[in-house]
C-alpha cells in the first residue's frame, strides 16, 4: 500500500515583495514538471483573506482595519 504523501510549502515577505507571483510559478511548476493536477494544489493569502474581512465588515475586518 502506497503511502500519500503531503508537502507544505509556505512563502512570507513583506507586502508586495512577489509572494503571489512566486506562489504561481511554483504551481506552474508542479503542474508541469511533476503532473501534480492544478485541483490537488491549496493555497491560500492571508492578505487576501484579510482584505475579504474588511470589504464585508466583518468585526474580525474591523479589528484590522483599526475601526
């Protein structure tokens, strides 16, 4: 019985220093070089998450956003 294996990776920098683009090379990458399908592949921004939260006023959105 073969075993699944999972792999994290996780990317951190400053705002706007390439994490995202990065973030897509790499999936490029393992869709590519290793036929990983693109549905097998999570990711996720907390940026993003974050900027979500304060669009919908949620009060986690408004704690961040300093309101």
């Amino acid at each position: 019985m073969k075993k699944e294996r999972n792999t994290v990776i996780g990317l951190f920098g400053k705002p706007a220093s390439g994490k995202s683009m990065l973030l897509e090379a790499i999936k490029r990458q393992l869709t590519g070089w290793f036929g990983i399908p693109d549905e097998d592949i999570f990711s996720f921004s907390v940026g993003e998450l974050l900027r979500e939260e304060v669009k919908n006023k949620t009060p986690l959105g408004l704690r961040y956003a300093g309101r």
